[in-house]
C-alpha cells in the first residue's frame, strides 16, 4: 500500500514528465517553424536567382557570363526584402481591377490596392510580354532595396510567383509632379513655398542617391511624371529601372543603350552615351525651369522653335527673363527668390558636363550656403528637336511613360 508520500512523489514525477514533453513539444513547434521559414526564404531567393540568371540570358546575350556574376553578386542587398504572396496583392487590388488602375508604362501596369491591415499599396505589375520590363523590374528591386530616405519612393516588397512578378510600393495619394504643373486649374495648387519644397526635397533626395546612400546611384530618367507627391505634397523620386550603380571610384558610365527621356537626357549622354552623375544635374535643371514656369521643356517658344532651355538662355541674355515665371507665383515677395533659383537652373543644364554643379552644390546653392553664383554658359538643346523612338515595342501617347530607346552605332 501506497503511502501518501509515495503518491505525492509519483505525482510530481508525472508533472515534471508532462513539463518536459511540453517544453519539448515547444521547442520541436519553434525548432518546424523557424525551418520552414528558412527554407520558404531560401526557395524565394532561389526564384530570384533563376530569374536574373534568365533575364540575363534574354537581355545580354553576348555577355552572359559578365552580367550574371554581376547580378548575382546583387542578391545580398535583397536578402532582407518581404516577399508578397500573389493572392495577398490579387485580393488587395480587387483582382487587379479597372478602377484600381492608376498608371500604364512600358514595364506594364501600376494599380492601387490595400492590404488587410489597411495599409494603401501601389503596385507596378510586370508585362508578361516585356523584355525591357523584366530588365527593368530586376534592376529597380536590386537598386531601391537597401535606399531609405524621405525624398525617395519606399519599396515595401515584390511578388514573384510563376510568371507574375511585382513590385509593391507605398502609395502616394496626390499622384505626380506633372499631373499639376501642366494643368492650368490644379497648378493653382501649387504656389511658390509648395514649388519650392518640392524643388529642395528633389535636390536632397538626389543627393542621397550620388553621395550619402551605402551606394552611387544614377537615375538616369528624372522628369516631372517620376517624381510622385504624399498627402502633404512632399516629392519622393520614383522610378528606378533605368538607375545605374557606381562602384569604388568610379564617377562614368558608358553605354552604347541609349535609355531615358528626350528633353531632359543631357547631351554627352543623348549623343555619346556617357552618364554620370552631372547627367542627373542637367535633368534635375530641366526640371527646375519646368517647375518655375509651369511650361514643358519640349514645347515650341517665341515661334522659333526655341526648347524651354532656349526660351529661358534668351530671356536671360535679354534681361527678361522674369517673363519666364508662371502667373500663378510670379508675387513680388517672391520674385527675388524665384530668379535665383532660374540662375541655378542655368547652371545645371549647361552644355559641358564639367561646368555643371554637383548636386551637393546645388543643395548648398539653394538653400543659400553659397551666395554668389558664377555665370551660366550656354545652355544645351536651345532648338526642339524632333523626337525619335526606336526599340520601343510599346509605344502610346502618354507623356508620363514617353521612354526613348535608342541603339548607338559604331
């Protein structure tokens, strides 16, 4: 017969067994859990790896082996990136729906959309039928995925499932830049502090990109339809299939490719194919004047066939070029102000890329660090010229997705 002792001991034994199979079956559960995570990340990154090893193959035929290593060698910047599941963005976007339908380009399609937690996305899905989107898409995943800064557009993750492959993106509620400047009502909105803020959050945020981010990035297609506004207008630069990152010392880029916007591609970079990060000032200059004027810088002006940039050189050399600022913000509080930042504007899109200033010295000029300013020389593209559009399989007629392809001959 049991004593009350014995029993009391047989009773502990049986919890302390209970205890430990429980911890153990806790441990095993968190032990399944972070393995299958793991190895749901690991077969993730290995469709990306497939995927740049294809788009490399499709895309640099000639130079597989070189691009590859290249690409390759980028998956350690993306290891951090979420994932999304396509059901997760189809259910978002209400299957990708008409009225989710927020913008068309060569890549594809961009729609709204709004995860469960009611987080507003954009999403920019791949045309199943673009080579230049499937270069595009994987260079804007490696480029933008390690960048955070206020001015810049913030990547939230990409889908990559089958033959769908996404990006995910924060949505910006107030669209583009262009959506206001060139539309003689909603550019009301826009008064000389608003343009300003945009013009000075533009400079900071390229800024980042050619000397503060853990990489040199090139943008290489700045323009109004890319730079997207938040619901207090603050300007995030969008955009990052065409960038280019610059390694150890290097400051040049060639390229016999010639991919961008006629308009705001600097000359040496339209003619030669040589970028650099004063290829981003003379757009960046573009801009600025289209910003001031409220007018496109690939309209005719003066019945000559004048550019926005040649308009702006001979309203300079005629000391008019206070004509030059849009009505809606030409007050005389501002005007002093509003002057200097044409001269500044100048100085980015002269014609030889050397006399241009580093956007470092832009951000110093406008914020007056630097107060006097050197003359401008002449400006680049004084006459309009016709535009021309070749190894462009998907061509339409809007402005915000007029992209140029162009192949050097030599």
């Amino acid at each position: 017969m049991l004593t009350a002792t014995d029993r009391d001991g047989k009773k502990n034994v049986t919890k302390i067994i209970i205890s430990m199979g429980v911890v153990g079956a806790i441990i095993f559960a968190t032990a399944a859990y972070f393995l299958w995570s793991w190895t749901s990340k690991y077969a993730a990154r290995r469709k990306i790896e497939k995927m740049l090893v294809s788009s490399t193959r499709q895309i640099h035929p000639e130079n597989r082996n070189a691009s590859l290593i290249g690409n390759v060698k980028q998956l350690q910047q993306i290891e951090d990136l979420p994932l999304f599941e396509f059901q997760k963005i189809s259910s978002a976007t209400n299957n990708f729906c008409s009225p989710n339908k927020i913008g068309q380009g060569g890549f594809g399609s961009v729609y709204k959309g709004e995860l469960q937690d009611g987080l507003a996305i954009a999403v920019k899905r791949l045309s199943k039928a673009s080579g230049q989107g499937l270069e595009e898409f994987m260079n804007e995943v490696i480029v933008i995925s390690k960048l955070q800064h206020r001015n810049l557009v913030r990547l939230l993750g990409c889908c990559i499932e089958g033959e769908e492959k996404m990006l995910v993106y924060e949505y910006m509620p107030n669209n583009s830049l262009d959506f206001y400047l060139f539309d003689p009502i909603k550019n009301k909105i826009l008064d000389w502090q608003k343009r300003l803020y945009i013009i000075e959050g533009i400079s900071r945020g390229l800024l980042y990109l050619h000397r503060d981010s853990r990489l040199r990035i090139i943008h290489r297609d700045l323009k109004p339809s890319n730079i997207l506004l938040d619901g207090e207008l603050n300007p995030k630069i969008s955009n990052f299939g065409m960038a280019r990152i610059f390694g150890g010392s290097e400051n040049e880029g060639n390229t016999r490719r010639i991919v961008g916007t006629y308009g705001y591609m600097s000359p040496e970079y339209a003619m030669e194919g040589l970028f650099s990060e004063k290829s981003d000032v003379f757009s960046f200059g573009v801009l600025l004047l289209e910003i001031i004027s409220g007018r496109k810088n690939t309209s005719f002006y003066n019945h000559q066939a004048l550019t926005l940039l040649g308009y702006t050189w001979k309203l300079w050399n005629e000391d008019e070029v206070v004509a030059l600022i849009d009505q809606e913000i030409c007050n005389a509080d501002y005007v002093g102000n509003i002057l200097r930042c044409i001269h500044i504007g100048l100085l980015c899109v002269q014609e030889i890329a050397k006399e241009r200033p580093t956007m470092a010295t832009v951000v110093s000029m406008l914020n007056s660090e630097i107060v006097k300013l050197p003359h401008p020389s002449q400006p680049a593209f004084l006459l309009s010229q016709t535009e021309h559009r070749a190894d462009s399989g998907q061509q339409n007629n809007d402005s915000n997705n007029s992209v140029t392809v162009t192949s050097l001959q030599g």
